[in-house]
DNA sequence: TTGATAGGCAAGTTGCCACTTGCCTATCGT
DNA sequence: ACGATAGGCAAGTGGCAACTTGCCTATCAA
C-alpha cells in the first residue's frame, strides 16, 4: 500500500509528472509528453511515459477516464498525506513543552 | 537533494529502520540489526544494514556520532516535512470555503 | 597482550526497473 | 471508407541497486 507510493515518488520523472499534473490536472497521454520534452528536455519515448502513468495510477495517485479516444490523467493527493507523517508524529526533536 | 531523500525511501528496509530510530533514537549498528531481526524477522547481513544506514545518511535522514567503539545514529525528520509539500501545496480538492 | 566486540572496505552476483521496439486496437474527421 | 490521431500490449535489453562474502582495523576487558 504505502510501498507503491514510495516506489512510484523514487523515480524523478515520475516526480516531474506528478508538477506537471499538479500544474494542470486532467491532461492526456501526449500532453504529458509534450510537456516533459518541451519544459525538461528529457527525450523519452511515449510507452516510457504510459507506463509511468501506469505506475502512478497503481499507487492511487493518479486517476483516469476515458471520454472518446482521450484518456485524462487526474492528481490523486491523498496518499501523500499520509505516509510522511509515520515519522514525523514527534512533535518536537528536543524542549518538547508539556 | 530531493532526489536522494526519496530513493532512501524507496527501499522498505530502511523505512523499517527509520522505525526503529523513531522508537528510540541513537542506537548502534548491531542493535538496529538485532531489532530487525527480532521484531520483523528479516535475515540479512550486518553490511546490508550498514549500507542502508549509509544510505540514509547521505540522504540527511540520519546522523552519527562516535563514542569509543561505538557509532550511535541518530534520526533527522527536516528532511521529510518539505519534500511532500511541493505537490500538497493545494488546500483542497474541491469545494475550499472562501 | 590476547581475545572479544563493534565496525569498515571492496569485489562479485543477482534480480529488478526503466526504456525501447514493433505491432495492434479504437475513435474521430472528411 | 480511409487516413490520422490517441492509446495499448508484449517481448527484449541495459544498468543499477540490494545483498553477500571475505578480510581488515579499532577499541575495550581480562
């Protein structure tokens, strides 16, 4: 559950989408490509990124539906909330005030 | 920078071993691998451990302080509060009170 | 000083992951 | 109907990362 999170987050274009659809929500495949290539300048073909994709919606962060031939890409932000805060239930790291 | 925060990640070892260092700060080598061991019932080698902790540590998630023989670490959380922010930035998904 | 404890260094192996390549299906415009 | 656009499936490849193995150094107790 948390591991897909943590396994999607470790890869930097994986990261990148992640911008994009924050920037934007609701993109398509190629939209996703074009603005990898044009904004990074990262040269990845267009099954790299679908399978990026792939991992992400297994993780639960990114969510699609099809309308025609398009498929959008919707941010899912909930997972994200949750998987930091394990460590971070401390309030403080020292004069801890009770 | 960020980058290496979330490849530490990555591995669910040391997300166990952040664990431990969340339940009690400060320990050395040979009792991380002893509580890995005893409480989740994962084999592996002291190195292994080792080049996790190693991991962890160049990623800022974990500092060490020598005592004699001793190599106690220590848990650093600053790392994860800023790393999850950048795509939770956002305060809501839908229908924000104005 | 010797043995035991705590840890480090480096080479080797294995398995997984990102990416490519080639071909296929489905929807839209004209 | 036909071509163009949007996307999917599956096999293959290269590189990195996790882990092991073997040996070495340093500190402490007796």
């Amino acid at each position: 559950m948390a591991d897909d999170v943590f396994k999607a987050l470790a890869d930097p274009t994986r990261r990148l989408i992640l911008d994009e659809l924050t920037d934007r929500s609701g993109q398509t495949l190629f939209e996703i490509c074009g603005r990898l290539v044009a904004k990074h300048g990262l040269g990845l073909s267009r099954q790299a990124v679908s399978q990026h994709l792939a991992v992400l919606e297994a993780a639960g962060l990114v969510s699609t539906r099809r309308e025609g031939r398009y498929k959008f890409h919707d941010l899912h932000t909930e997972p994200l909330e949750h998987i930091v805060t394990r460590w971070l239930a401390q309030p403080d790291q020292e004069g801890r005030t009770p």
